[in-house]
C-alpha cells in the first residue's frame, strides 16, 4: 500500500489515543532571528500536532480535539492553523488566540493538501472525490476548482499570480491551473512516481525565478525545478523513505516529513548536510508548515546621535505584523558586537554605539504567526557622536 493510500485508507488501521544571547537591548527577549518561523509538524499515528518555536524553544503540542490521522497543514499570517483531519474528512482551524477549535468543511472525502491565498480564501485538495475545492474568506459557499482528470489529488502550492499547483498522485504528474478559470498545463517533469508534497519559493522582489519543490514519494527522493518550466534536479537528501508534506522557511530552508522515517529532515538553503529536526516521540509524520514570513520593511534611514541613532522605515505591506527589530552592523569594526532594539513602528532607537564607527541598519518585521522576514535593504552610513 503506498503512504498516501496509508494516509487516505486510515480506516483500515485502528486509530492510537492522542498524547540570552543577542537579546535586543532593553527588552530582556531574544532578538527574533531573520527568516526564522515556527515549524509544525503532524504526528499521523499519534493523531496530535507539534510545534518548534521560532526561538528554539522546547517542542510544544498544539490543542486539538478529535483528530484522526491529520495529514497537510496551511497557516495564515495571523497563526491561525488549518488541517486536513483525514479519516473525519474534514479541514479544521485551529485559532492562534487559543479559541475553540472549528470545521471549516465537511463537504469532503480524504482531504490532503491545502493551499492559503493572501486574501484568505482555502484550497483544499478533496483526494478521494478526485478534485480541488475552494473555501471562500467571505464565508460564501464552497465551489470546486476547474481542472481535468485528477486522481487522488495530494499537495497544493499558489503562486502570487493566482496559479494553483497540485500533485496529480495517481497519474505521476503535476499540474498547473488559474484558480480563476482558464488552461490547465502539465508541468515538465521526469520520472515522477506518486507525487505528494509540493512547496513554491518566489524570489523576494520578483528578482529571480520560482522554483517548485515536489516530494517524489515513490521514489524516495525531493526534486526541483522552476515553476514555469526548465529542467528538473533532485534535491540532494540522504535516506527519504516515502516523503509526503513540504514547507519552506522564509530563509528558504526546505523541511521534509519523512514519513517513513518517523522524522522531520530540515535541507539548509545554502547547502550544507541535511539535519533532522530534534522532535521527541514523533512517529509517521503526514504534515509540515511554516506561517508565512512578512514582507520586510524598506527605505530604511538612520539619524546619528549619542552613542546612539534613530532608525526611520517604511512599515511592511504584509498583514499580521506585531512589531520590528533594527539591528545595526558596524562598518568600522565589522567584528563588533551588533545592537538591536525593537518596536511595533518606526522609529526604532539602536543604543550603545562606539562614537565615531560608523553604522549601517536593517530592519525585520515579525508577524502574529511568529514569523520574520528577511533583512531589509541596510541604511546609509552614519557615525554616532560622543
């Protein structure tokens, strides 16, 4: 039986009992890391989800009630988590604030992927009625999807464009269709064998192409490619035993439910060996998900003052967001300790600067969901005063 059948044909398995430093000056809290989120994770034989801090902190299990095999997961910028309750058929919220859980739909059978769009709307990839259906922000009624000849649909990816990418399961494909009506295409891979999760990376600023991720479960391996075409590479992993749910981090970390490996693989962006994430008692994960990161701030300036400067910007365009760091890098001595400070709006002021080096500034934006974007472009050189 393949994993995804496992995950979908659950009936047939009885169900297990659910179970310092860098601190930003004057805030007494680490300063939040740039492109760092928190990492969720579902425990399919379990029926929980866990969760990683941002921070590093201890592992943590979401509340939930009712969970049977809980398979993909989506975020919203607020942390709100959405999840595919498999074997009950049905997507349920789990609310960031801590509110009773909801079923968003039932009108489903088997779901897996899921897929958020930034105005809010759910796609839900609806496996065993072989078909995508879209759950309106509005709260209007369900519709499906226009595509063609789905078989057990399993993950989901959007693009900023409006482009839903699903993984064709049975037909060893993945296809591309407008969620506004139009063409569907089949992608070019090769040698796709039950295609699961899938995870879509956008250049920041539109420089750059996207790239597809795509868990080739069959084969036991992640491939890559560019979302509009181009040739096809696997990504370089050790020991993947039928991979399902992808997701990346906003630094572009791939994470990997190895499901048949009981683990969670993180793939550093810049190379490098791949590690597996430090979860206690995980068994057969399904699912992964990271909120999405906020876009980060930009026209950053900066005023030299006392030891000191005041750091101006242009707020993130994003949703969600709770507050910003400057972080400041001395030009000077680039082997100087670096300061922060945060706030919820510009200005920020960055304390205990050496009078006369001088200095530039980046800014982060961190959202409700605990996720931070990247750098922002740094500021002009300025030297603070004695």
């Amino acid at each position: 039986m393949t994993a995804l059948l496992a995950l979908c044909c659950a009936w047939l398995v009885p169900a297990a009992a659910a179970a310092g430093p860098g601190a930003a000056p004057g805030t007494g809290h680490p300063a939040p890391k740039p492109g760092s989120a928190p990492l969720y994770v579902s425990d399919y034989t379990s029926n929980e989800i866990l969760k990683r801090p941002a921070d590093g902190g201890p592992q943590e299990t979401v509340p939930t009630t009712g969970l049977t095999r809980p398979t993909y997961m989506v975020l919203d910028p607020a942390g709100d988590l959405y999840v595919s309750d498999t074997v009950n058929s049905r997507v349920v919220k789990v609310p960031a604030d801590g509110g009773p859980q909801e079923t968003v739909t039932t009108d489903l059978l088997r779901p897996l992927g899921l897929a958020l769009d930034e105005a809010g709307n759910l796609y839900i990839a609806d496996s065993f009625n072989d078909r995508v259906v879209k759950v309106p922000a509005d709260g209007g009624p369900q519709v499906t999807v226009p595509t063609s000849g789905l078989l057990h649909p399993a993950g989901l990816a959007l693009d900023s464009d409006g482009h839903l990418y699903i993984a064709d399961f049975v037909n060893d494909r993945v296809v591309r269709v407008p969620v506004s009506g139009g063409q569907q295409t089949t992608l070019p891979t090769s040698g796709l064998s039950q295609p699961t999760g899938l995870a879509l990376r956008e250049p920041a600023g539109g420089r750059g192409e996207a790239r597809l991720y795509i868990a080739d479960s069959a084969n036991n391996r992640v491939v890559r490619l560019p979302a509009d075409g181009g040739p096809q590479t696997t990504v370089p992993t050790r020991g993947l035993k039928s991979p399902q749910a992808l997701a990346l981090d906003p630094a572009g970390n791939l994470y990997i439910a190895d499901f048949g490996n009981d683990r969670v693989v993180k793939v550093p962006a810049r190379g490098g060996p791949q590690r597996t994430v430090p979860f206690t008692g995980l068994t057969t994960p399904a699912g992964v998900a990271v909120p999405p990161a906020p876009a980060p701030p930009t026209g950053v300036k900066a005023a030299a003052g006392k030891g000191r400067a005041k750091v101006s910007f242009t707020p993130s365009t994003s949703d969600a967001v709770t507050g910003y760091t400057a972080t400041s890098r001395n030009v000077t001595h680039p082997g100087h300790r670096n300061s922060s400070a945060r706030s919820k709006s510009s200005p920020i002021t960055v304390r205990n600067l050496r009078a006369g080096d001088a200095y530039t500034f980046t800014v982060t934006a961190t959202n409700a969901a605990g996720a931070t974007s990247l750098r922002s472009d740094p500021s002009r050189p300025v030297r603070p005063t004695r």
